[in-house]
C-alpha cells in the first residue's frame, strides 16, 4: 500500500501520504496523547516509501514532477514539533539522495508565529520552503 | 491581591488530568474566540496553556497529582495579559526546574530560538511523551516569564509560574 489516509480528530491531524502522485499532506491541529503512537508509523511508512524509490532507483521520476510535501497546520505542541522534524529528516535524506522535492508551508496570514516555525524548520533541516499566507477558517 | 487594573478573566481550579485537560483547552477556545479579537494574541495564549498544563500532566510525579488540585487563570491587563499555573510537586524536583526556568528567563529571542535549535535537535520523547521542549515553546511567544516556589510541608511545594504576553505586539 503506497497510500495513507488518516482522518483528524479533535488532537491529531489529517495526513495523507500517496506515493503514485509523489504527494504527502499534513493538515489542522496535532496534540495527540500517545505522541509516538501517532506519529512512529507516518514517519516509518514515509522512510519505507522514499527508501524504496532510491533502491529502485527510479528518482529520475520526480526531475520533472516533484515530491510535494505540505503542511497546512493551525497547531501543533512541542512534542509534536519534535516528530514533524524527525519527518523532515527523512525528506531531507531523501533529497539529499536526489530527489526532486518540494515542500510547501501554509500559515493563517493573521498567524506569523506559524510562518515563523515554518522558517525555522526550513532552517534545521537545510530545505527552502515555499511559503502560503491564507485566510483563517470561520 | 490583584491590582485594580487587572481583572480574572478566566480561572480553572480542580484536578487535572488528560480529560479534564481538554475540557479545559475547549472552554479556553471558547473564551479566547469570544474575548480577542487579535488572534495572534490568542493563538499564543493557547500555545501556552497547552504546553504549561501537558507540562503538569507530564512531568508531574503521579502520587501528588492524586491529591493535586492545580489553580490556572488568565488575567487580561490594558496591554498585556497574565496567565498563571500552580501546582504542588516534589521539593526534589525544584532544582530541576529551576534550571530549566534559568536557561530561558532573560534570553532574548534570538538566544532562545538557538536553544530551541539545539534542544529540538536533541530531543527524545519520554515515557509520559514529553520532549523537554515545553517551556522553550512558551518562551518562543511570550515577553516574560516569572516563577517561584511556595514550601507546603517538608516534602512538597507549590510552583507557581507567571507569564506576561502582550496585547499589542
């Protein structure tokens, strides 16, 4: 199964990952109990699916489609800042490997400290993001 | 006592655990839509509440917070707001976070997204699924931080934590 849908609930957000259409999306508000519950296989599923596409050697694929990966979060607690750079550790393997990405960072345009975190994710892990101010949701 | 120009907008005080947590994070989202029209302010008060009452669920040794009533309120000011956490723990566990509280108070911003930088980096999830990242996340959005200990007996005191985050940033 190169897809992933996980539904939002009231702590945790929605993720898709869809290999075939080199997409991955993270989206509304993270605060999950188990945090290592929630977040362990997202990370290991994403690390099996890049691990697979540089073994198979089939990077040349993304040089004139990328691998987007998105990020539209209204919020996340510390714990979860931790596992979502752990994920951008694997994205950044995976370019470092050769892989055209893409990595897109949305923020509520009332919401600077969003964007903030975004730049400074961008810069633990060495990737320019693309950044998105949009309207906040009533 | 409370100076006259500051007003309790919002107070909780009872027990806490992780489903009266969110009952909690419900009605502060509630108030906050209802009382703030900046939601840069609010969005950073409610990175603080989260992080200072998962902070007492967290790190807070089990056999007090059975007996643990904890006192939580937002107090809105002209041009800033206080929020203010208590909760009883261990005289042994002051030092601690103490040191932690050191670290942070009277950096400035840029000190402390260096920190953050390499405490982040760092960081493993503990058992109770912390990454000692909590009042780095605080001290990222707000414009100070106050604490002190209030000694209850020989073993167990109260820690009481004041942040100040401005209204018009």
């Amino acid at each position: 199964m190169n897809k992933i849908f996980i539904k939002k609930t009231d702590r945790t957000p929605e993720v898709t990952i869809d290999a075939e259409n080199a997409y991955f999306c993270m989206e509304y508000d993270s605060r999950p109990e188990d945090v290592r519950k929630f977040y362990y296989p997202i990370i290991e599923k994403l690390k099996i699916i890049t691990d697979t596409i540089i073994q198979k050697n089939t990077l040349k694929y993304f040089d004139e489609k990328p691998f987007v990966f998105e990020f539209k979060m209204g919020y996340f607690n510390s714990s979860s800042a931790k596992f979502i750079l752990d994920l951008l550790s694997v994205v950044q393997n995976f370019k470092n490997a050769g892989a055209n990405i893409k990595i897109n960072w949305f923020y509520f345009d009332d919401d600077e400290d969003m964007k903030e975190a975004g730049e400074d994710f961008s810069d633990f892990c060495d990737i320019k993001f693309n950044f998105f101010a949009i309207e906040p949701e009533e | 006592m409370k100076k006259k120009s500051e007003k309790i907008s919002f107070s909780y005080f009872g027990y806490l655990n992780i489903e009266i947590l969110e009952n909690i994070l419900v009605d502060t989202r509630e108030y906050l839509k209802v009382n703030f029209k900046d939601n840069k302010v609010s969005k950073r008060i409610y990175v603080v509440v989260v992080e200072a009452l998962e902070n007492i669920i967290k790190h807070n040794n089990v056999s007090v917070l059975e007996q643990n009533k904890i006192k939580f309120e937002i107090n809105v000011l002209e041009n800033s707001c206080k929020l203010l956490f208590a909760n009883k723990i261990y005289c042994n566990e002051e030092n601690n976070i103490k040191n932690i509280l050191t670290q942070i108070q009277n950096k400035s911003k840029h000190e402390i997204k260096e920190l953050y930088k390499i405490t982040i980096q760092k960081a493993k999830i503990s058992d109770k699924g912390g990454a000692g990242l909590g009042f780095l996340e605080i001290a990222k959005v707000v414009n100070k931080i106050d604490y002190k200990f209030d000694n209850i007996n020989s073993n167990t005191c109260e820690f009481i934590l004041e942040i100040e985050i401005a209204r018009n940033s």
